[in-house]
C-alpha cells in the first residue's frame, strides 16, 4: 500500500468541456474508484476527463488514466445523458485496472504447489513412496 495513495480528488484533471464548477459532483461520481487507485501512488497516477460536443447529440467523453509502470489505459462513452456516460467510462476504468492488474500478477504460483525437483543424485527408487512413513509403504 502506498504512504500517499492515489484517489479521484487527488489525481484529477477535467479538460475539454468541463469547469472547475463541475468537479465536485463528478468527483462523487467516480467515489468507488478510489478503492481500486489506493494501491497507487497519487504523484504517480493521473486521469484526466474530456468531453467532446458536450450536450449535444454526438456527445463523446474520454477518462484517459496513467500510471507509472503501466500503458496509458482509455475509456470512451457516447452516451448522451452526461451522468450515464460518466457512470459508463468510471465503470469501464474499474474493469481495466482489475484486467491490467490481474495481467501482472500470476494467477497460479505453480513454484508453491509443486514440490521441488529432487536432489541431483538421488535415485529414482529412494523417491518412491516419499512423503509416506514407513507403515504405508
């Protein structure tokens, strides 16, 4: 965990079509990314909102998020209510970071559930019943 974890208040920038009046709400609408940024830096994270013909029929809203380490990873929403379309590219940002970070981190450790190769040396006969005691043999 991070000594400055990142969150949608810390690491937010709005863009093209949005002001400064709009940031509160829009940060309450993005509240439940918080929990998936925390494992990140914020001096290391970023995202960055943008609205394209904003209130008009081919509305387009971008949420661009950097991280350090990571590919740049880009949600898009052509909904044409601004809430739903918010709603849309938080919701399709949360599924990312989960996909990118299981992608990082193995999903099976096999090194902690096989046993380690034997000694070199060892015959193949004293390996035989290992783990047994003497009785079961």
């Amino acid at each position: 965990m991070s000594t400055n974890p990142a969150t949608v208040a810390k690491c937010l920038r709005l863009n093209a079509g949005f002001s400064q009046a709009d940031r509160n709400w829009i940060v309450e609408q993005f509240a439940t990314l918080d929990a998936r940024l925390a494992t990140f830096d914020a001096d290391a994270t970023d995202l960055e909102l943008s609205i394209k013909d904003r209130e008009a029929k081919g509305q387009r809203v971008t949420l661009e998020c950097r991280i350090a380490g990571w590919e740049k990873i880009v949600t898009t929403s052509s909904e044409q209510d601004l809430r739903a379309a918010l709603n849309d590219v938080r919701d399709d940002l949360r599924r990312k970071l989960n996909d990118a970070k299981t992608r990082q981190e193995p999903r099976n450790n096999k090194h902690l559930r096989v046993a380690p190769p034997p000694a070199p040396g060892v015959p193949a006969e004293e390996l035989t019943g290992a783990g047994a005691t003497s009785d079961d043999r």
